[in-house]
C-alpha cells in the first residue's frame, strides 16, 4: 500500500530518502511524536470523512413517509334541552357588563 501512496505523488527512492534526512535533520528526537501526531491526524480526518459519507449515503436513502392523521368531521352536540332565552329589559341600576 505504501508504494502506491508514493506513486500517487510521483515519488522514487531517491526522493523518499532525501525526505526522511530532512526529517530526521529538522526534527531530530522529536521525529517519533511528530510522525505519531501526523498518524493520529490522518485517522481523524479519515473518521470525520466517513461521517459525512455515511450522512450523505443516509440523506439520499428513500425516508418512510409519516402519514398525517385523517381529518375527521367535526361532531354535532345536541342537548336534551332546548335554550331558553330571557326578553326582559334588565334593570336600570345595573350597567351592563362588557
């Protein structure tokens, strides 16, 4: 697999060698936390990549349609007994309410 990585960024021998002396010159000790770090950057990225393609492949997958509830006609109420209504005048003193 990493011959195919080189290859993808045209990459010989030569150059991967020249590459790991500038590697080992800038970063002397330090090299193994820098190549730990770098690995541990990929992997975030490569998970943060498959999250998306896994919400992209969710997005186009056909959704089960929810079905509203049917409209249902309203109910007549009817009472036992019918309204009776007062023609009165009211009383003078009392204002009307409002």
């Amino acid at each position: 697999m990493s011959t195919t990585l080189f290859a993808m960024f045209g990459l010989g021998g030569p150059e991967i060698l020249l590459l790991l002396v500038l590697g080992v010159l800038l970063f002397g000790r330090k090299l193994p936390d820098v190549g730990r770090s770098l690995g541990k950057t990929v992997v975030e990225v490569k998970k943060g990549l498959k999250g998306i393609e896994d919400e992209v492949s969710e997005s186009s997958a056909p959704r089960a349609v929810i079905e509203p509830d049917p409209i249902k006609a309203p109910t007549r109420v009817t009472s036992s007994s019918t309204p009776k209504f007062d023609d009165s005048p009211a009383s003078a003193s009392v204002p009307p309410k409002l």
